[in-house]
C-alpha cells in the first residue's frame, strides 16, 4: 500500500474502468458521478490493511460493510468480478514489485474479506430487507443552508439512538450519503434528520432545497457505534458541533426514555449564532429535566456566555474524567477534543465517535492514532 498509495487517484480510475469493462452489469450499481466512489475504495482498502492485526476488529468491519453493500444490489457472484480487477491494478501500478508470493498473499486476503462480507449479507437477508422507503412528512429549514426533515418509513426501520442512516434521494440515483438520526425510536416509526446542504454535494442539496412533503427517499441499515450501553449508567458528557446536534439530541432524549438516570452535560458549538440551531429547544428540555446541563458555544462571536471552541470550553468546565464521553460534529473538533480529554483522564474506552465523514470506509484516527495525537 505504501508503493501505490502515491499513485491511488490512477489506480482507483484504472481499477473501475477495467470493472466496467470486463462486466458492464455492475455498472448499473454504481452512481453516474464516480469520484466520491474511487475515493471509498482507497480507503476501504487502507481500513482493511490497517485491521489486519486486529482480527476482531477486521471481521466486524468486514460483517459492517458486507450487510451495507446489499442496498447496492451487491450479489455473491460480484466478488469474484472485484477481486480480479483488484488484484489485475495493483499489479499494474506496482510494477516489479508485484511478485507471485504477494500476488498470492493479496487474493488469500481479499478471499477472506469477501467470504466475510458475503456471509454477513446472508445473515442480514434472513432478518432484513435491503432497504427501506420513506416519504418526507416534514421539511423547516433550522438555519443557512440546514433542513430539519422528518421521515416516514413504509416499514419498521430498527435503529438505536445514536446511530446514522445512509440516504439516497430521488434527484441523485445510486447516489448515498450518510445523516445521524436526530431522535430516539419513536410508537409511530417516524425518524428525524438534520442535513446541512454541502456546496456541489450530491445529495444534501436536494434534501435541503428540493424536498417536500410528499416525496420519497430510500434508507440503507441503520449504523453506528455511538450509542449508550444499558450496562452502565456513568452520566454522560456529549459534545456537537454543527449538525453533529442529530446524534447529541437523540442520545439526550434516550436519557429521558430510560427516566432520566444519569447527569447529562451538553455542548452545542457553532462559528455564530445563525449557525446554532437547536440551542433553544435544548436549552428548554433542561428546564423541565434537573438531570441535564446544556451550554451553547460560539467560537467566531461574541455573545453573553462562552466565546472560543468546543475544546476550550471542555477546558474551562472539565475535568470529565467520570464520564461517558459522546462526540459529534466536524473532524478538527473530534479530534481536539478527545485530545483535550484524554489528558483530563478520561479512558480513551470511554469516548465514543464514529469514524469521520463516510463512517463505515473513513477512519481518519484509530483509537491508538488519538492516543498518539494526545501524547504530543
């Protein structure tokens, strides 16, 4: 990986376009636009070989993505057709060094990989469907360029607070991109999300812009480990930034399901005030609930309260070494301030985040980075 890495952005286009070419039926699979795809590849294929002395964590990784792959279409008779093409671009690209030993080792990988996968796809179709459709039911726009919308799936969607849903849209087919739901299960199914429109994004532009009642989009299985353990009841500290209010605001009112046994310290970060959507209806559920303590944040303006980011303020409030630590919202965020707690004493086992951006292919920092990163 170290060889090729370089040249990732002409392996990945390399490696599609002989796909395509050798089984154009897949290509039906694939979204039109490809970029974001050839990006998710690399980092699939970095994940893999960063887990591979952690056989654990390689399978459940694995298991995650093979279940995620059934809303693509994906079938048994896919991986092989892949697993050629893969092997067929890293011996293109890394030349002499492509001997038969590592040609050998990569399909043995790749084998096991796919066997997880397939097995785990299997395992979810006796209990799941691929996807589920949803109508849009409620659409208010919560700030610039940020939309509240409320879904109503035809089917029950299981999910736990906490988790994300991956998202396709009637305006970008086979296009997929992931939201925190911003509520706990509800009796009448319906889920929330909170979706900031991103400049030549694909698919949050239709949600925020396009979408009304009446419309319909399609969810891919509820994912994420951001989620509290019945087994504990440590009080919690949770942390958002920008839309990462969704999960915050879900893990909040699970909390208030389970009667409220835990003390809940809440930060909501923001540049300015326009952008802090949500403070107040956060700020109101702590009125009624003496279990809970919200803060708002603004790091661009000044207000009464707290100016400068979130992990200053953790800063200034800590030490939370006590707590169940839920963090939610941009990476540089995620990562300052795990770095900001984990010197305060908080077990790294503690602090809970789901990997950044494309949460099942993008793991910016390993749980071992960040303890690197807070050694520093």
């Amino acid at each position: 990986m170290a060889l090729v890495g370089p040249l990732a952005p002409d392996l990945t286009v390399y490696f599609y376009a002989i796909l395509f070419q050798q089984h154009p039926e897949v290509r039906q699979l694939f979204p039109a636009n490809m970029d974001v795809q050839r990006d998710r590849l690399l980092r699939g294929l970095l994940r893999v070989v960063d887990l591979v002395d952690d056989p654990a964590s390689l399978i459940y990784f694995c298991s995650r993505l093979g279940r995620d792959h059934r809303k693509f279409g994906a079938l048994n008779g896919h991986y092989p057709a892949v697993g050629a093409a893969l092997l067929d671009s890293l011996a293109r690209f890394a030349g002499d060094a492509w001997t038969p030993r590592l040609a050998d080792v990569w399909a043995r990988a790749y084998g096991l990989v796919s066997e997880v996968m397939i097995r785990a796809a299997e395992e979810d179709a006796a209990l799941y469907p691929a996807v589920w459709k949803a109508d849009v039911i409620g659409h208010s726009l919560r700030g610039p360029g940020i939309a509240e919308i409320t879904l109503r799936p035809h089917s029950a969607y299981p999910y736990r607070a906490g988790q994300y849903a991956t998202v396709e849209t009637p305006w970008q087919p086979r296009a997929w991109r992931y939201y925190s739901l911003a509520n706990a299960p509800r009796e009448d199914g319906t889920v929330t999300l909170h979706v900031r429109a991103v400049q030549d994004g694909l698919v949050s532009p239709g949600l925020v812009f396009k979408a009304r009642p009446g419309d319909q989009v399609t969810l891919g299985p509820a994912q994420g480990d951001m989620v509290l353990d019945p087994r504990h009841e440590r009080d919690l500290l949770c942390v958002g930034g920008g839309t990462g209010l969704a999960p915050i605001q879900a893990l909040v009112e699970q909390t208030a399901k389970e009667g409220g046994k835990r003390f809940v310290d809440v930060f909501i970060g923001a540049r300015t005030a326009d952008e802090l959507y949500g403070l107040d209806d956060m700020l109101r559920v702590a009125q009624h609930n003496h279990w809970l303590k919200v803060r708002g944040v603004l790091s661009d303006q000044a207000v009464p309260g707290w100016r400068g980011s979130l992990p200053e303020a953790l800063k200034e409030f800590g030490p939370f070494y006590g707590r169940e630590v839920f963090l939610s919202g941009p990476v540089a965020m995620v990562t300052s301030a795990t770095r900001v707690l984990l010197h305060q004493g908080v077990p790294e086992h503690n602090i809970h985040y789901d990997p950044f951006d494309v949460p099942l292919l993008e793991a910016v920092l390993l749980p071992s980075r960040m303890r690197e990163q807070a050694d520093r």
